[in-house]
C-alpha cells in the first residue's frame, strides 16, 4: 500500500478520535476508548481493510508509550514525587507480584492450564498499563486525594521490571521445569533493570539540564526538539545499557520538567500535544489490531 495512503487513513483516524474527544467527556468515557474505537470500526473487514501487523503495532505502541511516559515525568514535580515513591514502590513491586498470585490462584480452577502457566497469564497482566493510567488522569482531569494520582503515575511507570522478572522466571520453568532457577540472576536482573534505568537516564537529563540553562537558546523553539532528543537519547541509551526504559523515560521527565529555568512552559505545551498524538496514534492502532 502506497505510505500516501497510509497517511492519509492514520491522519483521518486521529482527526475523527479528536473530534469525538468533547462528546466522550460529556458522557464520562475516557478519550483511549474513543481512539480504540475508531480504529475498532474501521480494521476488522469494513470497508474491505483488514490491519493485521503485530510487528507495527508493537514498535508503535512502543515509541507512544515511552512519550506518554516522558510526559507525565515533566508534569510531575519533585515535591509529588517525594510524597508519592513509598506507596508508588509499594504497589509497584509487592503490588503487582499478589496481583499475580492472585490471578493466577483464581485462574487455575477455572481453566485446564497448569498453575504455571495461569500465573504467567496473571504475570503478563499484572503491571499497570503506564498509557491507560496517564491517559484516564490528564483527560478526566480528576481530583484524586491525598496525591493519589502522583502515586497511580509512579506505580504505572516503574512496575515494569517486577512484572518482566516474574514472567522470564515463569517462562523458564514452563519450558523446563527441571532446570534450576537462579535466584542470583533473578536478582540481578532485577536490580540491573532499575539501576541501570534511573541512572543512564538521570545522567543524560542532567546535562540536558545543564546545557539548557547554561546555553540560553534565543529561538524558542528550539528548547523542546533539544529535550526531545534528549528524551530519546536517555530512554534509549538506558534500554541499550540494560535498564528499563520506561523508569528511564519518567526520570529523565521529571529531572528534565523541574530542572528547566527558561522555556519550561513552551516545552510542557509541546510535549502535552506530543502525549495527545502518542496517546491517539497508540489506541487507534492497537483498535485496528483487535479482532473481537
């Protein structure tokens, strides 16, 4: 299919979630829905067009996702932070391993897998969705008590590398059950995924930083493309080194939002439209995705 073609189908899809975004608050449905929507109707056969790519869909999904993450970084302020990392690391460790004990005890009567493969489904499922979570909080615009919302977002962007950890030691003993577990390289991996993760990332967004307020850049403009790549290069690079790249994406938001002296504003503006357009492109595709 001609990329003029596919441009012009992502570029109407977006167009029509956006236009149905008001419609969607006024009835208190949350805007991923619409966009899942969208591309729900139009890529199960309609209209002679069936999208079936779990390759771009990933890579896609990916990408918006580690923006959507960046973003909620640079809204969030160190003092939330602060008040929110105790609870946040709670849910997001012990959190999510009772989610999978849990679902995987309740699935196993219910269905003929054995017990590990039903708590490598719950392992699967258990870490919070980062893009439904910031999604819900910054379109609902919702007042949470006792920052819980700053908590929700913390929790979403750092369980990771506990749900990752569980489901390579459940994958391993379902391929080979008389093979040993290391509980060094669990630990290790463990420890790699979230070292590694905040500090490539705190490092590149540091300097960022530095760069920033040292170099007063007079083209306005240029301050968030500068912090884009800066983005990438601390999410990535942190993923290159080992670390998870989702905590890298959060920390280096949040050195990057609180560290900025000039531009601040200009650069939430621009990286808020960024989370929209990451937000849209990533419900629309994975809707075009599902086959109900």
């Amino acid at each position: 299919m001609p990329y003029e073609i596919i441009l012009l189908g992502v570029a109407a899809l977006i167009a029509v979630g956006i236009l149905l975004h008001h419609p969607s608050k006024t009835l208190g449905i949350p805007s991923l829905l619409i966009f899942m929507g969208v591309g729900l109707s139009l890529g199960n056969g309609e209209f002679d067009f069936v999208y079936d790519n779990l390759t771009i869909t990933s890579t896609v999904g990916a990408i918006a996702l580690n923006m959507i993450v960046f973003v909620g970084g640079i809204n969030t302020s160190t003092e939330s932070i602060k008040l929110a990392y105790k609870e946040g690391g709670i849910l997001a460790t012990f959190g999510v391993f009772f989610t999978t004990v849990i679902l995987g005890l309740l699935l196993y009567p219910l269905t003929d897998w054995s017990l590990i493969i039903c708590l490598l489904f719950a392992a699967v499922v258990s870490s919070t969705d980062a893009a439904a979570v910031f999604s819900i909080l910054e379109s609902k615009k919702l007042k949470l008590k006792e920052k819980t919302d700053t908590v929700l977002e913390f929790e979403s962007a750092t369980n990771d590398p506990v749900a990752l950890v569980m489901v390579m030691i459940l994958t391993g003993i379902a391929l080979a059950p008389e093979q040993a577990i290391s509980a060094w390289d669990i630990g290790q991996t463990l420890v790699l995924q979230i070292v590694l993760g905040i500090a490539v990332a705190f490092v590149v967004a540091k300097i960022a930083v530095w760069a920033l307020n040292s170099i007063h850049l007079k083209e306005y403009g240029l301050i968030p493309v500068f912090v884009l790549a800066c983005a990438i290069i601390a999410a990535y690079g942190s993923e290159l080194a080992g670390g998870n790249i989702l905590i890298a994406s959060y920390v280096a938001g949040v050195v990057i939002g609180n560290g900025m002296k000039r531009g601040g504003e200009v650069t939430k503006h621009f990286f808020n439209s960024m989370s929209w357009l990451a937000q849209s492109l990533m419900f629309i595709i994975l809707g075009l995705q599902i086959f109900p």
